[in-house]
C-alpha cells in the first residue's frame, strides 16, 4: 500500500539514522527483518489490531517474539511504534530502512529465479556478471523456479532480465502473432 509506505518512511529514516550514526546498520538490519517478521504473524496482527490489549502488553507480547532482536535501541523503537499506533507497519519500516542501508552500502538486492538450484561457481559468476553490469554489489535473493523451464530470470529494482527457456517461449509466441 502507497499509504503504508509513506506513513512507514519516516520511522525508517529514524531508525536509519540511528544506525548510521552508531555504526550499527548490520546489527539494526538483523533486528528489523526479526522484528518485521514478528509484527507481519498471523496471531501478532491480531494482538495488535485487538484494543483490549495495553501498550504495556502488546509490548510483553512482541518482546518475548522477537526475543533477542530487541536490543536497547530497539526496544525503545517499538516502543514509539506501539505508541504512535505503528506497529504493523514494521515490514513496510524495514523495507525502507533496507532501501536506505543498501543505498549507503552501494548494495543492490537482486531476485534470481532459477530453474534448478544455482550454487557455487554458477551463482558466483552470475553475480559477478551482475555486478558489473549494475556497477554496485549485489545481494541475492535466490529461489528455484520450475516453471522456467530452463536459465534465469533476474530482476534488480525495476529491471527484469528473462533468460529463461519459458520467457524466450513467450517471446517467439509473441513475435509469431505479430
């Protein structure tokens, strides 16, 4: 939702700021994806959504989830976030804040469909690839996909890279009606 996302950005700059000035960002990175996968639960959407439940409480309840992502500062995070009424925007938060780490980092996340399983030197080199291509770091993300067929599909942001046997298909199918 537009909505969650611009509501979320501020926080994320908060906690971003935060970070970078501690030097702290890979710590503040773990814990949000902790916390984001908390706040995103079935049951803790419930809790929060449920106004029986005290800030005091709905705290107790995440707190013990989240375990020892909950550092001080972090602590003190969901704490404005209960506050402010904030709480299950925590993944929106934390893709923004990835957004801005990865900004700083020089980082960029790539999502890698493949196939089959892509390990070792075959995932290094298309790595590698990539990142020249990009001029930044890649972090990838990489799923196995049957339905391609064969090769690998690659989006980084905005731009997608097909080389799969299922996206050539479609590609001459496309060409054949024209």
């Amino acid at each position: 939702m537009a909505e969650n996302a611009t509501i979320a950005r501020p926080y994320a700059e908060a906690a971003f700021a935060l970070a970078d000035a501690a030097g702290t960002l890979a710590k503040w990175s773990a814990s949000m994806q902790r916390m984001a996968a908390v706040a995103a639960d079935g049951d803790m959407l419930e809790a929060i959504g449920n106004p029986r439940f005290s800030a005091e409480q709905l705290y107790g309840l995440f707190a013990s989830a989240a375990g020892e992502a909950l550092f001080a500062e972090a602590q003190n995070f969901v704490r404005v976030l209960i506050e402010n009424r904030r709480l299950a925007l925590l993944p929106d938060i934390r893709e923004n804040f990835e957004e801005l780490k990865n900004e700083r980092e020089g980082t960029v996340e790539a999502d890698i469909a493949s196939a089959f399983p892509l390990e070792g030197e075959a995932l290094a080199g298309l790595i590698a690839d990539l990142e020249r291509r990009f001029k930044r770091k890649i972090e990838p993300r990489v799923a196995v996909d049957p339905e391609l067929i064969g090769g690998v599909r690659v989006q980084v942001g905005d731009e997608v890279i097909d080389g799969s046997v299922r996206g050539r298909l479609a590609a001459m199918a496309g060409a054949l009606r024209n």
